[in-house]
C-alpha cells in the first residue's frame, strides 16, 4: 500500500470507521438530534460547529486537490450556519460524508512524491503535512464531540 493509500484509508478510518481508536465521526454523530448538535455546553463550540469546523478544512484541501486555488481562512472556520431542523443537520452530515469521501479518493490518486511537493504555497508546508494534518485535526476534534455529546446526552436524553 502506497503512503497515499495509507493516508486516504486514515481519513476514511476517522469519517466511517476502522481506525485503531474505534472512534470515528459518523458513528458518534449518528444519534445525535439537531436539537443537541446546536446546543452550547459551557464555553465549547457545539457539535455542529465541530462538524462544520472538521469539514471545512476537508472541503479547503479538497478544492486544491481538485485544481483549485487554496481559499480558506481561520476566522471563518466555526461559522456554521443556523440549523434549526432536522433536515438541516442531515444535510450537514451528508455533505460531510460526500466530501471526506471524495477527498480521499482524490488522495488515493496522488503519486507518493507529490506528498514533498509544496502545498498551494510554500508557506504552507507539502503536501503531506497538510494531508496529515487534517486527519490530525479531525482526530482532535473528534474527541471533543465524543466529550460534548456525553454532557448534551445527560442533560437532554434521547
């Protein structure tokens, strides 16, 4: 298996499954009503705007794997717009899962050398860092929606 291949099953593995932690992103997600994904716990960000957090770098690097110039920012990062349905939420979800999809079968078709190649820009280090970091990062936040959800799920029960 090619490192590329490699990196494409870890994103799959942190989206649907199959990674090491037993943990993956649609599964604690699956039985979370909108009404808990918007709900603010302390100073946290809620659960949909973890989701939308996650699939925004995704969608970023996805656009440049698709020939596309880089066009995300920080401050933009966490803005998710208001979901007051559950319709909303589900479209959240799938537009998600289609992406993380997409993103790793665009992944699955990179040669090993272009993961030394500068990524979209010097700055921003090669591709691979950028591509690990993103698993990394869905990772992080993975683990704070398993966490918030443990408290909305006390505090309003299925």
């Amino acid at each position: 298996m090619t490192i590329t291949q490699q990196l494409a099953k870890h994103l799959r593995d942190v989206h649907f499954g199959g990674n090491w932690t037993s943990v993956n992103l649609r599964d604690t997600v699956r039985d979370i009503t909108w009404q808990q994904a918007t709900t603010k716990v302390y100073t946290f960000n809620t659960i949909a705007a973890l989701v939308y957090h996650i699939h925004y770098y995704v969608d970023a690097v996805l656009k440049v794997l698709q020939a596309e110039p880089l066009n995300a920012h920080d401050k933009f990062s966490f803005d998710v717009p208001p979901i007051q349905s559950p319709q909303e939420w589900e479209q959240l979800l799938e537009t998600t899962w289609k992406d993380a999809e997409l993103f790793a079968a665009l992944i699955e078709t990179l040669e090993d050398e272009k993961l030394q190649e500068y990524f979209s820009d010097e700055k921003y280090g090669n591709y691979f860092r950028n591509l690990a970091g993103i698993i990394e990062h869905s990772h992080y936040h993975l683990g704070q929606i398993v966490l918030i959800k443990k408290i909305v799920q006390v505090e309003t029960p299925v």
